[in-house]
C-alpha cells in the first residue's frame, strides 16, 4: 500500500502572506491533485498535475499557484492569504487516464489566517 | 449549471440501516463514485458506479440510476463507527469530477 503525506497539518499565516503547502505520494501515481474543502461546500479543484512538470488549472486556480517537481511531490501556494480562505486543503492523487479511478487523499491541511 | 446535490445531515440507530442519497445534474456522466470522510481525517474510496442497478458490496451498498440522476449508498448493520460524512462524487463528459457537499450520517446507540 502507499500514502500521500501533507505538510504542514496547520499552517498559520498573516493576511497578505505567501503560504506553501506540500504534498508527498509514493503510490507512482501519474496524476496529483489539490483540492479545497469548506464547510456545507462540495470539494472544488484548485490545481491538478498529469505528470511531472504539468500543471492543469481547476476552477479555482485564481490566487493560488502549484509545481510538480517531480512525480511523488505536488506543492500549492497561496500568493497572498486571506481570511475568507481559512478551509481544508485536501492533496490526492489517483493512476490518470479515462477509468473511473479512485483518488487517494492525503488527512489535509488547514489553513488559518490571522 | 452542474450540480450534484446531498442532504446536509443523516440520523440513524445502531444495528438498522441508513440511506444516503445523491441527486446529479452533469453535462454527461461518466461514473458516480462514493467517499467516506470521517471527521479530520482524509476521503476514503467506497464504490465506484456506472450502469444502473443496485451494486451489493455487503456492508455498503450503492444504487445508482441514470435516467433519474439519482445514486444513493445503502449502510447495513450500522455501528457506531460508521458515523462520518459521506461525499458524492460525479465524473461529467470531460472526465472532471463534480463533488457532492457530503451528507453527515449521525448513529444514535
């Protein structure tokens, strides 16, 4: 079996700061994912990778940049925080392709802007 | 728009059952899949559904129905332990998934 690990479980920022969180996955997955989840709100897709060095726009790239810098890591930034962005970022990844795949998400990290 | 649409909350008693359903509106439909969440912890794969029909799984169950936009996941048996949250999740036309908000299933003793 594998894991997909985030860091940090908390991260704590000022408004206006930049803010990176990390992803680690050793399932060899092609694809990657980072997804924000808020209270009484479907998951929306902020970024996605299809393999190394790809970077894919969700609907809700605005404000955020992503790098996948190899296979197994996929980082999300968020250019300048702000309050109403305190949620759960989730990281996933599944094997890609056209299949009904199954992603597998990380425990999340949660954002909290002061 | 596209939507996929839960109840917000769920109460059921230990050792009956519990039915959590999803309705779907997508631009195509490639699949319906169900998650379990529990409470800080990461969505965990349960099923995986794309032609009609009742899928038996033992302990989870999974119904879906194309021409309604309708799914919903049977639980059996209830325990305590299955009080989490559970998501929907819709793969459309372009094989981009529309997520559900989650349904909080409560399990009284």
């Amino acid at each position: 079996g594998g894991i997909i690990t985030q860091t940090p479980k908390f991260l704590i920022g000022q408004e206006g700061q930049k803010l990176t969180l990390k992803c680690q996955q050793n399932f060899n997955h092609d694809t990657m994912y980072w997804y924000r989840q808020d209270s009484g709100k479907g998951l929306r897709l902020i970024y996605y990778s299809i393999t190394e060095n790809d970077l894919q726009k969700g609907d809700l790239s605005e404000g955020y940049d992503a790098s996948r810098e190899k296979k197994s890591s996929f980082s999300l930034t968020v250019t300048s925080a702000q309050k109403n962005e305190m949620a759960v970022f989730l990281c996933a990844s599944s094997t890609g392709g056209d299949s009904g795949n199954t992603l597998y998400f990380g425990e999340g990290s949660r954002l909290i802007v002061v | 728009g596209q939507g996929v649409e839960q109840p917000d909350n769920l109460m059921s008693v230990e050792g009956t059952f519990a039915r959590v359903n999803c309705t779907y509106s997508t631009s195509g439909f490639n699949g319906l899949s169900w998650y379990q969440q529990r409470e800080g912890h990461a969505p965990v794969f349960l099923s995986y559904v794309v032609l009609d029909g009742l899928k038996d799984s033992g302990h989870f169950s999974t119904f879906l129905s194309r021409s309604n936009g309708y799914s919903y996941l049977l639980l059996t048996e209830l325990q305590i332990k299955d009080s989490a949250s559970y998501l929907c999740a819709v793969r459309d036309s372009n094989y981009q998934l529309i997520w559900g908000s989650g349904t909080k299933l409560i399990i009284k003793p």
